[in-house]
C-alpha cells in the first residue's frame, strides 16, 4: 500500500507544480493580479482554529505562505486518495485525468465556499475558466504522473 500512495504524493505534487505554473502564465498573460483566496484561506482556518500568527505584518506573510502551502497539501492530499482508491485497477486516462483535475477543484472551491471566502455562483465565465484551465492541467501532469510511475497492469 505504501507505493501507491508515495506515487500518489508525487503525482499530486507535480500536478500542483503544474496548476501553480499556468496560474502564474495567466497572471502574465492578463497582466491580473494573484488571487486572494489562497490569503483569505489561510486566514479564516486560523480563525477558526483560534491560532495566532502573530502582529499583522507578520501574519500577512505567514498567510501569504500558508495560503499555497494549503493548495499543495490539497494537491498530494487529492492524489493520494485517487492511489489509494484505485491501486488495484487502473483507470483509463480521460477518467484518471477528470477525477484528478475535477477532484482537486471541486474540493478546492468547495472548502473555500464552505470557508465563505468564495462563491462560485457568483464567478464569472472569465473566472471559471481561469479556475477551470489551472485544475485541468494539474489533473493532466497528474495523471500523466501516475501512469509513468505505476507498472503495467497485466
């Protein structure tokens, strides 16, 4: 069980890599600021687990570390559970690619909107696909991944 999960981790990992990567791309193409949902993330779990991060400068920043350390746990998280799950089958790739890519999302914009830092019935389709192309690409690395680290089925 072990090695499937490591692989998990590292599937997640590079996925998240991936997603951080066209995140920044639209950033530069759109000339758009970062998002501050990573931010407010970071801020309202420590809220609600009554932990201090200190003065306010130093807060910011620690949120402003936080905020993607979250989205990378959330990424190895997703994989590892997607190993688990299936590391006595293995998926085709569209259905590996969707449960990664779409998983990954769903959980993301769903912990944030149950957070109240975000709510998708009000994005925009410009913040849907802004939201959209990042997950697809870590669901693609991802899965791209998990297949070359996993053995062939027999």
């Amino acid at each position: 069980m072990t090695r499937p999960l490591v692989d998990g981790m590292i599937a997640g990992a590079a996925g998240s890599a991936a997603l951080n990567m066209v995140s920044y791309l639209d950033m530069v193409a759109r000339a758009r600021p970062a998002s501050g949902t990573p931010d407010a993330t970071a801020a309202r779990l420590a809220d609600l687990t009554h932990t201090d991060l200190g003065p306010p400068e130093q807060a910011t920043n620690r949120r402003a570390g936080l905020g993607p350390l979250l989205g990378y746990g959330l990424g190895v998280t997703v994989a590892a559970g997607f190993a688990a799950l299936t590391r006595h089958r293995r998926p085709g790739w569209p259905t590996t690619v969707t449960l990664l890519g779409g998983g990954v999302m769903a959980l993301s914009a769903g912990g944030m909107t149950a957070l109240g830092v975000t709510d998708p019935r009000r994005w925009t389709r410009t913040d849907w696909l802004s939201d959209l192309a990042p997950h697809l690409a870590y669901g693609l690395v991802a899965a791209a991944v998990w297949n070359r680290l996993r053995p062939p089925t027999r």
